[in-house]
C-alpha cells in the first residue's frame, strides 16, 4: 500500500512538472493576424513588426506563421532571437515551443558576448544553452578562429566539439584535424586524426594523430609517430630544413620554447643525422640536444658527413641556421671512414669532445679526457701506416672534413704501425668503444605515411 502512495505520488509530480513545462505560452504580436485551420490543424498568421516571446526568449521578424496545435512556428523576414547575452540572426527559421528551440535553414549567426558563431543551418536550445550549427560553421573569439563542418557549442561552459575539416587559428598557430574539443574557459583543446600543427612565425609544421593542448600550463602533447618539419633561412638566403620523428612529442612554450621527442627518434637536418631515444628543442636558443636517459643502454649516435658520433649527450648548436658547434660528453666517440679505402676508419674516443664548425663544414676538433685516438695515415694520397695514441686531451683541425693536424697534450704515448702491418689487417686496430651504427634514418623512411 505505501508502495502504491509513493507511485502515485510521483506521477503526480511528474503530471505538474510536465504542466510546469508546457504552461510557458507563447505569445504573438503583430500589424495583422489572420486564423485558419487546415487539415484539423489551427494556424495563425501574424503579419508586420512581429514580437514573439516564451518566457526570457524574444523574437522579432517580419512574418510568423504559429502552429498552434504543435505549438511551433515558421519565422520569416530579419529573424531576430535574443536570451540574456545571446544574439541569433537569420533570414527564417523554426521556433518550437514545446522543447523551446529554434532550427536555420539559412545563414545564421550567434552572439553571445563572448564568441561569433556562423554557419549554412543550425539550431540553438535556449533551456540547454546549446547550439549545433552545420556547414562552413565558423567560431571566432577574442583569440581564435575556428572553422569545421559541424560544431556543438555550449554557451554556459564556453565548450566546443568541432568535427569535419576543422582548424583552429591564433596570431601565430593554426592546427587542422577531423575533430576537436575546445574548452575556451580553461584554455584546453583536443584534437583527433590527422592533426597538422603549423606555426607561420617559425617555419615549424608537426604532424600526428592526437594532440593535446593544455593552454594555461603552456604545455602540449602530440602522439601517434609525430613528424616536425622546421624550414631555416640563412641571412644569405639559403634554406635547410629539420626533420624530427618520434612516437611522442610533449612541447612547453615558457621562456624556453622546449620541444621534446620521446622515443625511437629520427632526426635529419642537412648533412646531420641521428638516432635516439630522447632529444630536447630549444627553438628560441638554436640548439638540439640528444641524450641517453638513466636506464636506458643505448647511447645517442649522430652521423655527419662521413663521420659517426656518440656520447650519453649530444648538443647541438646552429648559428644564422648554419651549423655552429657539437659538444659531446660522457664515453664520447667519433668515428670517420676514409671514402677511398673501405675498412679505414680513424676513431677517438674521450670523457668530453667538443666540434667546430665554419662555413658549415669541421674546422677543429677538441677531446679531453682519457684520450684514445687511432689515425690511418697517408703519403701523396696513398695509405701509410697508422698510428696508435692515448692523452689527457688531442686537438686536431680540418679542411674539406679531412684531419689536417693532430696534437696530443699530457701523458702523451704513441705508437706507429706501418703499412704492411697494417694493409689487410685494418679492422684490428679499433679502440674499446669501436662499434659501427647501420641505422643511420633516411627522408623517406620518417615521412612515410606523413604529408
């Protein structure tokens, strides 16, 4: 029995609410109003300097045409709708009154203070604060501009769902995808699919599949084997491009500009190559650094020229988007083949090694600590011999990327193998950290599957 008086009760609540709802009329002024009925259906025309209100909804227009059975109407001619901050405009639309939302056919925008909305078609909820508009929809606020096929947007919450060739663009970034959620109040966006990142200011696209983007942390993550492409001018017109591929792009733009590639990294730039597990973009400081991170077994390789790198880090610094420096640390190694003798390769090896360039090609090399050199040494071209050397540090200078001069300082010990000790026998004379890299990456293999 008590169950039954809850049941009935809450039919009753129900049954007022309902009545609550529907209670709200709709009332129509006009010039003129003309009442017909078609088809069992009442319908009234009001005509000229038209008012229609429910509640905190206000229309005006130049014609109404009020089904009054439905308890909808046909809205035509300099349809405007206002609700508190909100401002919609359109040739006609569809007012319903039951759910208290209108539906555009046509062109319509919407104002509400803080965003333009536009678009071909679309309806707005007024009890939900909601719009879902369709066709070359645009949002624009006092930062952005977004475009897209179809876009949800909640009002209250300043909350976007765009879908259909959506872009989003500030002063200086515009990012493309086939969906996003843009959280304008907390300054949060998602994007999924074929997400495109380009930033005009500095020559900078980065391609992936998901990216998100935490506005007011300044922080931003890409996944899905993101590739950056960087363009860099030189002041004599030349242009070098950066490729960065990784399974994992995470970017901080504080003062520092940090972008960082995480995992199975590909990086071309030039004549520069290499592969890693971490590299870290200054973007404002010209720098590129590449490091091996604690528990991690490989090192960072770096091949330029004919010459490979490796060191736990690797930094390295452009200048007026030449190639300035590159200091290595830490079990560093450089290895040089000879392009005329096929098993010749001068190695060294120390705790640090730092490299100079001019005019984009070696000018000096300096090594300090424990010094481990082995130096293929030639006569009018044609091989003679070697020679074997340790020291507390070693500089050595270049022209056209060959070693011109080597000096060996402190603790000094040297030894000369010659030729016919050594012709045939080439790969016998190696330093511990001797290991030749074969997964030096390619243009082709990190664009793949990236335009």
């Amino acid at each position: 029995m008590k169950l039954k008086f809850i049941i009935i009760l809450l039919f009753t609540i129900l049954t007022f609410v309902l009545a609550q709802e529907k209670s709200e009329p709709v009332v129509v002024t006009g010039d003129s109003l003309i009442g017909r009925t078609e088809n069992g259906i009442k319908f009234r025309d009001v005509i000229g300097n038209v008012v229609m209100t429910q509640g905190d909804v206000r229309v005006t227009c130049n014609k109404v045409i009020q089904n009054l059975t439905e308890n909808d109407a046909e809205l035509i001619g300099d349809v405007i709708v206002t609700q508190d901050t909100i401002t919609i405009i359109s040739e006609k639309g569809y007012y319903y009154g039951d759910e208290k939302y209108i539906y555009s056919d046509t062109l319509l925008s919407l104002d509400d203070g803080r965003v333009v909305l536009t678009a071909d078609t679309g309806y707005y909820y007024f009890n939900l604060k909601k719009s879902i508009f369709n066709s070359n929809v645009q949002l624009v606020d006092s930062i952005s501009v977004l475009n897209s096929t179809k876009l949800t947007y909640f009002n209250d919450i300043q909350k976007a769902i765009a879908v259909g060739s959506v872009s989003i663009e500030d002063k200086e970034t515009t990012i493309y995808c086939d969906s996003l959620i843009h959280q304008k109040a907390h300054q949060l966006s998602n994007a999924f699919r074929n997400v495109k990142i380009v930033n005009r200011k500095q020559h900078l696209t980065i391609i992936g599949d998901e990216l998100f983007d935490d506005g007011e942390n300044n922080y931003t993550r890409i996944v899905g084997e993101p590739l950056l492409t960087k363009i860099d001018t030189s002041q004599e017109g030349n242009e070098d491009t950066l490729y960065i591929k990784a399974k994992l792009f995470e970017a901080v733009e504080d003062s520092t500009k940090r972008l960082y590639a995480i995992d199975s990294v590909r990086i071309i730039r030039g004549d520069l190559y290499s592969v890693n597990n971490y590299s870290l973009l200054f973007r404002d400081e010209n720098r590129l650094m590449t490091k091996r991170r604690k528990g991690e077994k490989k090192s960072p390789v770096l091949w330029f020229t004919n010459s490979q790198l490796v060191g736990d880090s690797i930094n390295i610094y452009m200048n007026n988007s030449k190639l300035d420096s590159i200091q290595i640390r830490n079990d560093a190694t450089i290895i040089s083949k000879n392009k005329n003798y096929e098993f010749r390769f001068d190695q060294i090896s120390g705790d640090k090694i730092d490299l100079y360039f001019k005019n984009g090609g070696l000018n000096k090399t300096i090594v300090n600590g424990d010094v481990l050199s082995i130096y293929f040494m030639y006569e009018e071209g044609k091989a003679n011999g070697l020679m074997k050397s340790s020291s507390n540090k070693a500089k050595m200078e270049f022209e056209k990327n060959e070693v011109v001069n080597v000096s060996m300082y402190k603790s000094v010990e040297s030894e000369f193998h010659p030729e016919n000790m050594v012709d045939g026998n080439e790969l016998d004379f190696t330093i511990p950290s001797f290991i030749i890299h074969k997964n030096k990456p390619t243009i082709k293999e990190i664009t793949k599957g990236r335009k």
